[in-house]
C-alpha cells in the first residue's frame, strides 16, 4: 500500500478501472465470484443479441431484478473514496465495467462507462430511447416502429461505445498510475486497458488474484471498501505534509 499511496503522490495523470467487485459491498452481487450471477445464469442466455432475440421477455426480467437492486442501492466507501481521490490528482479518469450508475452517485466526475448503463433503454429499430427508473413492463418491449427496447450495456460480442473506448484508451496511455479494483480481468477489451501504458504504475484491489495480479507493481489483497478509503487518507496526509 505505501508504494501505491508513493506513486499515486508523485503522479500527473492516474486512470483507475473498476469492475463488479466495487459495488460487492453496496450489496450487489459480482457476475464469476460466489453467488455472482453467472453461477445461476447462461450470460449467453441473458447478455447476448442472440439471447435477446430468442427471449426478450426473460432477458428483460433479469434487468429488471437487476434494476431494482441498483435503486436500493447505495455507494460504498469505496466508490466515495474514488471521487475523493479525484480531487487530490493533477488528472483522473474513472473507466468502469459496472452499469449501476453508483460512481456518479458517490461524486465521481470523470466517469466512463465501459459496458453502458442501466439508465434508459433504446429501440432497435428507431433508436427511440425511454427512462428505466423503474424498469420495462414487458408490455412495453416491443415499441410502436416494429423495434424493440434493449437495455442501453453492451453485450457479449458487442463493440464498446466507440467514443468511450477512445477516451479510456487514452486516458490510460497518458497514465503515471493504473489503479483496477474489483474485477476478475476476464473480459477484454476492458482489461487490456489496466496495460495500455506499459510505464505506469500498475496496483490491483481485490481479495484474490485475478489474470492480472502477476503484472502488477502492487496489490492489496483487501475489500475496495476497507482499502481504498486507507490509501486516499494516506495520500491526502502526504500531501498536506508538503
Ligand atoms: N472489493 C474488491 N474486489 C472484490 C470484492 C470487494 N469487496 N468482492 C469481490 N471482488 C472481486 C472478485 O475477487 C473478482 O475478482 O471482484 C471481481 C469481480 O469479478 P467479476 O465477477 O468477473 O466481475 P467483472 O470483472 O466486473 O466482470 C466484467 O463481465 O459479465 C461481464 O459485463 C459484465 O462488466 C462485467 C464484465
């Protein structure tokens, strides 16, 4: 931890990426760890342009459930120790794997939603877009053009959102320190940014290893919610002392 709080002091430019672990404890579940939701569902079933066509109304129940979820819940230490860190560097970029929305609930500003979000909701046909505060009946699935509403995230197989990807890239290449919290690292492109600027300082959060641990400068094996907070306040003292 001392060596990240080190390069986090001495940096210009730092790019955090976070996955589902962040919002584990705002009580959501993961998608691959213990109770995730892979564990009990087919990804290809519920988060595929495949799945959708062939069972849109099951695909929109899981959004639903998971719409929901998101609106009882609320931003951990964690997410609130991100926006803090925000404002103690020169330049920061958040890009997150998550579509509950809870970074931009806890102050982040530059937040960069990798996979989409669970905001709205688009037609297929038209593009015609509807607010999902309180999810989608599925007598509204199909929409008067002939299209259907999907859920604005990015599904397996799908390109991310082209201008979000270019600013993640970037920000990620200009970074001095790489900090990934919260994600197994299984799914690409989004990984591959933690290794965009082979320079930068790299430090993972997570209780256990993941594909990118034995790349890194440091780790801390601990709960984002227990760390973060730790480094943030180490990191505001240092600078106080200057
Ligand atoms: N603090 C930090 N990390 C945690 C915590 C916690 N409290 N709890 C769990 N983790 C870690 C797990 O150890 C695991 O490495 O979070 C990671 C969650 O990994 P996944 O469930 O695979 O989620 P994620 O990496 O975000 O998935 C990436 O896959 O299913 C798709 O689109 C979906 O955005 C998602 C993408």
């Amino acid at each position: 931890m001392d060596a990240l709080v080190d390069a986090l002091a001495a940096a210009k430019a730092v790019f955090v990426l976070t996955g589902a672990g962040i919002s584990a404890e705002s009580g959501l579940p993961t998608f691959r760890g213990a109770g995730g939701y892979w564990e009990s569902h087919r990804a290809e079933e519920l988060a595929s342009p495949a799945g959708f066509e062939r069972d849109p109304a099951l695909v929109w129940r899981w959004y639903n459930m998971r719409i929901r979820a998101y609106a009882g819940a609320k931003p951990n230490a964690g997410h609130v120790a991100l926006a803090q860190l925000e404002s103690l560097v020169p330049a920061f970029t958040l890009a997150t794997q998550n579509v509950d929305s809870l970074h931009a609930a806890a102050g982040s500003k530059n937040v960069l939603e990798l996979h989409g979000h669970l905001r709205e909701a688009r037609c297929t046909k038209c593009g015609a877009t509807v607010s999902l505060s309180s999810g989608l009946p599925e007598d509204r699935i199909e929409h008067g053009c002939g299209g259907r509403f999907r859920p604005q995230v990015v599904w397996f197989g799908e390109a991310l959102p082209a201008d979000v990807w270019q600013r993640a890239a970037g920000a990620a290449g200009r970074a001095d320190v790489v900090l990934v919290v919260g994600t197994s690292a299984n799914v690409y492109p989004a990984a591959g940014l933690a290794m965009q600027n082979e320079r930068a300082f790299l430090a993972e959060i997570n209780p256990d290893q993941t594909g990118l641990s034995s790349r890194c400068d440091a780790f801390v094996r601990e709960d984002a919610a227990a760390a973060l907070p730790l480094i943030v306040q180490r990191l505001a003292e240092r600078q106080l002392r200057r």
